[in-house]
C-alpha cells in the first residue's frame, strides 16, 4: 500500500496518500470476476441437486458430496462405506503429478544450474533454447510425442534397428508414456524459477563453505539448497499444480483406460447421465485440497523465516 | 492516422457487410461434412457459415445445455438424442411446405420413432457401429463380438474401444444377451463382470482417434463407426469391418433445427439445400456412410457405393440405441465409471 517511503520524495507520498484502496481496484475487480466468482458459482452448484442429462435444480443437497465419499453399492441400497473409487482417482493423479514434477526437478535442476553459470552472454540464448519448443500448441506437442513412441514410432524402429531388442517395445498406452509426456510439458516451469534463483544466489557463499572445509555434497545440502530453495519451491508448485488437472497426456498417452481428476470431471459434464453438481464437488474438493497443501507450505515458510 | 484507421475499419464492414446477406452456425460432429459443400452453400445463398464440432452426442447436449441453444441454428444429434433434444423443448418444428426436397427423403426415414413425421429433423446419414479388425494381426473367424469382449490371445493388448459409454456398454449388452436398459440386478452385474474382464485387453479408449489407431497400427481391433472404417481402410489400414452375429448398433444422424435459431430461414435453406441429392452424395462420398436421400446413386463413388462396411450382408443384425430413464442410466453410468477408476 501507498505508506511513506523512507527518506525518499515526501511529495510523491502526499500524492498517492490515500488512494492506495482506488488504485487496487482494477486487480479487485480482476480477482472478483475472475477467480472469486467462479468459485463461489461452482461452491454453489456443487450443493444443488443434479438434473437428469445436464443442467441443476434450485433445491439445496449434500447428495454429490456423499456420492464422492459414501459408497452404498451398485443399486444404493446398501450400508454406506467408505467409497474409494473417487478418492483412488484423486490419489492416482496426485501421485502422476508429484512423480511428474520429481522428474522434472531432478532434469531441472542441473538444467538450471548450468545454464545460470554459463557467461552472461550466452545465458540468453539457452533459455532461449529451452523456451523454443513451448511455441507449438500443447495438444500438438502430446501428439507428436505419441507418434514417437508408438510401436511402430522412431524410438522403436531406431532400437529394433541397432538390434538392441527384437520386438517393439510397449511404451504407449501405459503410465511411463503418460510420465514422458507431463514431464515434457511442465519442465520449463521447473527451469526458469530455479534459474532466476540460481542467477541470485552469490558464489562466494560456496568458496566460503569450501574455505571451511565443506565438501561439494555438503555444500549443496547446506549452502546452496537453503538459498535457491524459493526458485525450487516455485518450481514444484508451477508443475505439481497442472499436472494435477491434466488431461491431454493421461488421454492421448495414456489411452485413457483411467480416470484422472481432469477426464473424471470433464465425465460429469460431457458425460451420459450428466452430474453437474457431482462435477462442481468434486472440482471443490480438488480446490480445497491443492489450497490445503498450499497454506501448510505458506504457513511453515512463515515459521522458518520468523 | 486516425483517419486512415477510421476508414479502413469502415471499409472492413462494409466489405463484411456486403460479403454476405446472413449468417449460419452449425454445430457439427468433427470430421463429417467437406468444406467445398460448405463452401458451395455459401456461395449459392451468399450466406456466411460458422462450423463449431462435438465429438459425442452427450457432448452436444451438455454445450447446448450450458447456454449454447439460441447461438447455433442447426445441430446433427443422432436418433435417441434427436428425442431426448425434443423432450427437453431444445427443437423447432417446420412444415414440408417450408422446404421444398421434403420428399426426397426416403420413406423409410420419414416416420421414424425418433421424430414422427419429420417436424424438426431430417436424415442427415445412417450407418452401424461394430468394430473392425487387421486382418495382417489375426485370420481367424470375423463374425461374434467376443472378439472384442472375450479376445483371442493376438489381439490382447491390442484393442481401441469407443471411450463413450453408450456405444461402449451397449455393444457388451449385445455380446451377452443383455437388453438395453435393463434395470434386472443380475444383467446388470453380468454387464460389470464382463466389461470388467475385458479391460485388461483393451489398449486404450478413444473416439475421435478410433480411425487413426487402426492406420497407425497401434490397434489391431478397435470398435468404429462403418464409414470411418471405410476410410481407415482407404488410408491403408488392412483391416476387414465385422458384422457380429449378435449384433451391432445401427444409428441415424439428423439435421435438426434448434429452438431459437438466430437465422431460421437460412438454416432451412441449408437443409432444403441437404436434401438435393447431388449434395447429400458429396456428404456420403467424404463420410463414407449412407444418405436417406432419395436418388443420390448416380453421384456416388463406386468404391463408396460398393464399400463393404455400407452393404452389410442380409442377415446384419442392428439395433438402435435406446435413451435409457434416469434411474436405470445412472446405474449404466456406475458400470461406466466403476470401468475407469
């Protein structure tokens, strides 16, 4: 907000005295239409009662919610129990996004360590580098990487040509395409924020930890990672949090034999039956659950940092 | 500057302007209508057209559900969807009198259950969904579903399957002797179980790339619409299309004109324009299916004509799919997703 900066212009100050709260309101208005409303919207619908083929009737239920954890049997009739098909669907594509953003991280990292030290002259042009394939669109991205890995793809027909196997490897269809595929679309937005830590952080911390006898393992652990750990928090939230909800590879990778977060969804407006309200609980829970993990990381960050 | 700005803008609408005398928004499958006839309508009645696609019949329902009716002014939902349209009061009727080729339509295609009479739609093509198999991948007897439901050790690991419900699970209700929306416990379970048991055989589950897996070959059988399998083989595919002898679904597509139309005379124009038989045979020469159009012969393609998936031998059994009441399809639905968790 507009306070009086320290020993700087007390003129300026006196002008935007005051109109800090005017000056906020195009990002409130931003945030209100473009965030709050939606949700509340959807906050809503998850708490109506579903209408047959699409479409919401104006009476207030907690049914898509006890749909989502209540499980009482193919026909409904029976004691409810825990029901484990959605939570199993939320687990699996929890589990796909943080193998994701492991593997990204771990391909990330050295990627952005390498390219922070290079002269500043050619620092440009690998993270221009890095950046050229994200021009194409993602879905045509997913796609090629699926001609490559099909059976009769070039990685196939390269390895059958060295003799290395003799059958064609089944690479597409399965969760190892699916992993290739996320971690091909996400690992830049695991690159540039370490980058930009990495570009901040002072060498001469690690010549000190080497001066008092530190080795090279130690130093990463104790020196260099607390100092770039805000560009590889960043890093892992920018890939963890759309792996999260996506579809393009679990569909065209993975063959779609499963549900993730995303298709399930999607199923409840594009779906047979059509359960809108089910759809916007479940799309809640996700909400609820990504801000969870985000406060808890918000809130120990706090701590550390007194 | 501003001026130059000023007049080229005013220029840009007047040229809009005198592009066309009106407009036209179809909502379309993907894939199923050639640009040049398209194009051709747009000439013949200097009418701007405006093509979005959906790539089920749920899907349409959903957009237009969602806000869409009144944006779009003609939709091509298949036969139980046209019904479940018009239940819902999504459907505009017209009168033949309103379009001229009204009787080109076959007679067989004009009191059909779906719309008696033909007060809303139009046949816009018909075929079957089975599936096909590569027949470079297994020789063996192409006549029973159990291909695809109980397969032989070749083709495990090597099947598509349609990733939309209703085809899906009626053609397992088909396999197994089920009827459609059935609400008998034991069918069902019997349904579950064999879907259940198959699964670990199926590839993958795709729609829009039920063609394409067959051509690239990461198929060697997958469920598909007749004329896409006529086309698949086209591109290459070596893939035969299987009349099962339990039986396969047959569909009819329709153009249908929706409620609110913001341009109603047009989109009556473009159906009229859909019944000239020359014009509904460009439709069947690029999807590959069968026109309920009356004298389209003449214009066909003889491989189109001729193609194996649209003269399916005498004794072809088809079945339409039935739009089931909601407490019986939320238990179809239950099989669906308890399939994909």
């Amino acid at each position: 907000m507009a306070g009086a900066a320290p020993g700087g212009g007390a003129s300026r100050s006196e002008v935007y005295r005051g109109s800090g709260p005017r000056l906020l309101l195009p990002a409130w208005i931003f945030i209100g239409v473009f965030l709050l409303l939606p949700v509340i919207l959807m906050a809503v619908y998850s708490f109506l009662t579903k209408e047959f083929r699409g479409g919401v009737i104006w009476e207030f239920t907690f049914a898509a919610y006890d749909q989502f954890f209540l499980n009482r049997g193919l026909f409904g009739d029976e004691p409810p129990t825990i029901e484990w098909t959605y939570l199993g669907i939320f687990w699996r594509s929890i589990w796909q996004a943080g193998l994701a953003t492991f593997f990204c991280l771990l391909i990330g990292f050295p990627t952005a360590w390498y390219v922070a030290t290079r002269p500043v002259s050619t620092r440009s042009v690998w993270l221009f580098l890095i950046t050229i394939p994200y021009w194409v669109n993602l879905l045509i991205r997913t796609v090629s990487m699926k001609f490559l890995l099909r059976d009769t793809g070039p990685l196939n027909e390269f390895l059958m040509w060295t003799g290395v196997i003799a059958e064609p490897l089944s690479l597409i269809n399965t969760n190892f395409a699916v992993q290739v595929g996320l971690f091909y679309s996400y690992l830049p937005f695991m690159v540039l924020p370490i980058y930009a830590a990495v570009e901040r952080y002072d060498f001469a911390l690690s010549e000190a930890a080497a001066d008092l006898y530190c080795d090279s393992w130690t130093t990463l652990r104790l020196v260099i990672l607390p100092a770039v750990k805000p560009g590889i928090v960043a890093g892992c939230i920018l890939v963890f949090v759309p792996s999260l909800g996506a579809f393009l590879a679990p569909d065209l990778l993975g063959g779609a034999k499963t549900f993730m977060i995303g298709s399930l969804i999607e199923e409840q407006f594009k779906g047979a039956a059509g359960n809108w309200p089910f759809g916007a609980a479940a799309a809640m829970i996700l909400l609820t659950v990504v801000m969870g993990v985000l406060l808890i990381h918000a809130r120990a960050q706090m701590r550390e940092d007194g | 500057m501003k001026t130059l700005l000023t007049t080229s803008a005013l220029a840009l609408t007047l040229a809009t302007a005198a592009a066309a005398e009106g407009e036209l928004k179809i909502y379309h499958w993907f894939e199923y209508i050639p640009q040049e006839l398209l194009d051709k309508f747009a000439e013949e009645y200097d009418v701007t057209v405006t093509m979005d696609t959906f790539d089920s019949n749920e899907a349409l329902l959903a957009t237009l559900k969602a806000g869409k009716l009144g944006e779009y002014d003609v939709a091509v939902p298949g036969d139980y969807m046209v019904k479940i349209m018009a239940d819902e009061g999504m459907l505009d009727t017209f009168t033949p009198d309103e379009m001229p080729n009204f009787d080109n339509i076959e007679d067989q295609w004009v009191d059909v259950e779906f719309d008696p009479g033909r007060k809303s739609t139009i046949p816009y093509q018909w075929g079957s969904t089975s599936f096909s198999v590569n027949t470079e991948a297994y020789d063996g007897p192409l006549d029973s579903l159990s291909l695809i439901f109980e397969p032989p050790e070749e083709l495990k690991g090597k099947i598509n399957v349609l990733d939309t419900s209703g085809e899906t699970l009626t053609l397992a209700s088909l396999y197994a002797g089920i009827p459609q929306c059935t609400s008998d416990r034991e069918q069902l379970k019997a349904l579950n179980a064999l879907v259940q048991g198959a699964k670990p055989a199926w590839a993958s589950f795709g729609s829009d790339v039920a063609k394409d897996v067959l051509v690239s070959g990461d198929a060697a059988a997958g469920m598909i619409w007749s004329g896409f399998s006529a086309k698949a083989r086209a591109e290459g595919a070596p893939i035969e299309y299987v009349f099962p002898k339990e039986g396969m679904i047959v569909w009819m597509d329709n153009v249908a004109l929706l409620k609110d139309a913001p341009n109603r005379d047009n989109a009556l124009k473009f159906m009229n324009f859909l019944l000239e038989p020359e014009n509904a045979a460009a439709v069947t020469n690029y999807a590959q299916y069968t026109a309920g159009v009356e004298g389209v012969a003449e214009f066909l393609e003889p491989e189109v004509a001729n193609s194996p998936e649209s003269n399916p031998p005498a004794d072809a059994k088809g079945v339409f799919v039935q739009a089931c009441p909601e407490e019986v399809q939320v238990l179809y639905d239950a099989i669906w997703t308890n399939l994909k968790k």
